[in-house]
C-alpha cells in the first residue's frame, strides 16, 4: 500500500496554492515528500503558506497573478529556471462572482472564464515541456485540474460564470486528455463539493446548516479529502486513470442532491 501511493520525490506546482482546497492539496503533497511550488497572486499569503508547509517538508513559494498571459508565461519561466522536469500540475486558482441575473455584468464574466477556463489551458501548454521530460509509459506527468460539483450540477446562487466555467473545465480535461495521453501525460479533474475556503467562507457562514443537510454525508469536506484524492490522482494507483473527473462532494452529485 505505502508503493501503490507513494509520491515521495515527484515535484509539484499547485496553483492558487496559498489557501483553502489549493493549500490542502500543497500540504498532502510536502507532508508526503513531494517538492512542491505554489503560485497565490498575493505575494505576502503565498510566502506565508510555503513557509508554514515547510515545517513538514519542501514548499517553494512563486506568486504569479495567472488571470494574464504575461503572469502565466512568468510562473511557467520561473519553473523552468528552478526544474527540468515537473510531475504534477495542479490547475487550481480560480475564483467566483456573484450577483442578480439582471446586474449580472461582463467584468463578473470575463474575469471568471480567464481565471478559471484560459489559465488553466494557457500554463498547461507553457510547462507541456517540463510535464513531459517527467513522463514515462509507467509513470506518465499528472495535470489536475480543479472543477466544481457546480460544473455537474447547478446550484441557486446567483454565481453565473462560475458553474458554466467549471463545465468547461471538466470538458477541457476530456480534451487534454486525449491530445496527451501519446506522451504519457495524464490529465484528470476533481469536482470538489463545499469545503472551507475563502470562496465558500460567506456561504458557509450565511447558509452553513442549509449547505451540511444538502450533503449526503451531512458534512463539508475535510483536507484530508482533498488531499487523498490529489495524492491518489499523483500517484502509481492512479497512473492508468485518464480523462475522468472525480466528486469529492460527499454524494451531492450521485445521490442527486443540489445546495
């Protein structure tokens, strides 16, 4: 069991790394013995998480704003002048907008796709090469993105972008998927329920009880639940899993249930 899981010596980026469902997967890695770099767009939490993580192993802090292509491109350099290879690439920043479907505005749109949809594609095809110095038939480099049980299901807050973002997430993992898989390059998605994150911080504490009885499992997720997903996806159990998006949801998704 300790080989089939085992991810010690694997290097990692997780973007958005600094907080919540990004810093539960960077602390299963270090705590694991993965050499681990995180990306936050504020310098000061991205510093403070690595340094916090390196108390159990290796976390390299690397702030980058990934919502532009010059701060994509810069993360992707930063890399590279660190790393001839890079095992695992988890395309976690994102973020959220909320308002009225009829003051819904193009910003709240724009900046939801960027973050969450282009970002993502843009950094995988800046670091192809170093995922693919790590690869191997045995042992193929990991990209992980981050969906949503929002991208497979549809909730009532009046988060338009986000959902739809996060199908299209799910969707480019499909595609990535199945352009890479001839160069031993796995792409999968996790599709997390509610987690204590600062993206879920207000609802959870405007509608915390109403979120808990939505679940199946009748509570929010726990790090060790991200963080076991990420390390199974990273590791040998999970080398011949390709192109899939996995809840981590507590059973919102197949028991039917919506927030």
């Amino acid at each position: 069991m300790k080989n089939l899981f085992d991810v010690s010596g694997k290097i990692a980026l997780v973007t958005g790394g600094s907080r919540g469902i990004g810093e539960m997967i960077a602390e299963g890695y270090v705590a694991n013995g993965v050499k681990t770099y995180i990306s936050s767009r504020k310098k000061e939490a991205c510093d403070a998480t690595a340094a916090r993580l390196s108390e159990q192993g290796e976390c390299i802090s690397i702030p980058a704003d990934l919502s532009t292509m010059e701060g994509i491109k810069a993360l992707a350099a930063e890399i590279a002048a660190r790393e001839s290879q890079l095992d695992i690439l988890v395309n976690n920043a994102g973020a959220t907008w909320g308002a009225p479907i009829e003051e819904f505005p193009e910003a709240g749109w724009d900046k939801i796709m960027d973050i969450n949809v282009k970002g993502p594609f843009f950094l995988t095809q800046a670091l192809l090469p170093l995922l693919e110095a790590a690869a191997s038939e045995g042992d193929p480099a990991r990209i992980i993105n981050i969906g949503s049980v929002d991208g497979l299901n549809v909730n009532r807050l009046p988060t338009f972008s986000y959902g739809p973002s996060k199908a299209a997430v799910h969707h480019l993992t499909r595609a990535l998927a199945s352009h890479l898989a001839s160069r031993n390059i796995t792409a999968n998605a996790i599709a997390p329920g509610p987690f204590p994150s600062k993206m879920m911080e207000h609802t959870l504490k405007t509608m915390g009880e109403q979120v808990r009885q939505g679940v199946p499992l009748k509570r929010v997720g726990e790090p060790a639940d991200m963080a076991g997903a990420a390390i199974y996806l990273a590791s040998k159990a999970g080398a011949y899993v390709d192109g899939v998006v996995i809840p981590v949801d507590g059973g919102i998704i197949a028991c039917a249930g919506t927030l």
